[in-house]
C-alpha cells in the first residue's frame, strides 16, 4: 500500500490483513480501520499494526483470497 494510502505513511506498507471490523462500510466511509502482521520488504513477518487506510485504495486493490485463520469479531 502506498503511503498516501494510509494514515501517517512514510513508507510502502505491506500488511497482511487479520481483522476488518464488521461495520466498516468501504462504499461509503472514506478511510477504514484495519489490523493485520506488517510484513518486511522481503515478505518476512515483522509486528502487528492496526491502521486507517483509504477505503478507495481497498476498492482499487486486486481480491486476494483470505487464508484460514482470519477471524471476523
């Protein structure tokens, strides 16, 4: 994710997404709150993050299937 693309961004993020809150509504909120595992830019694990990211920037991402394991609250 670019760094315009998400709150305080000075650098691309890699986020693998664990949790979406089940009221975010991408269609019409402007930014959405996401928490998931940062990746290195090798793809390694680095820490959990929780982040506001640009609804538009999720519309305008590829799908990426979830893997087992992503829980909904």
């Amino acid at each position: 994710m670019r760094c315009r693309d998400y709150c305080i961004g000075r650098e691309v993020l890699r986020l693998k997404v664990s949790y979406v809150p089940r009221y975010a509504n991408f269609l019409a909120s402007r930014w959405v709150r996401l928490e998931g595992l940062e990746l290195r830019p090798d793809g390694t694990p680095w820490r959990e993050r929780v982040v506001m990211v640009r609804a538009q920037a999720i519309r305008d991402a590829r799908p990426i299937r979830p893997e087992p394991g992503v829980r909904e609250r």
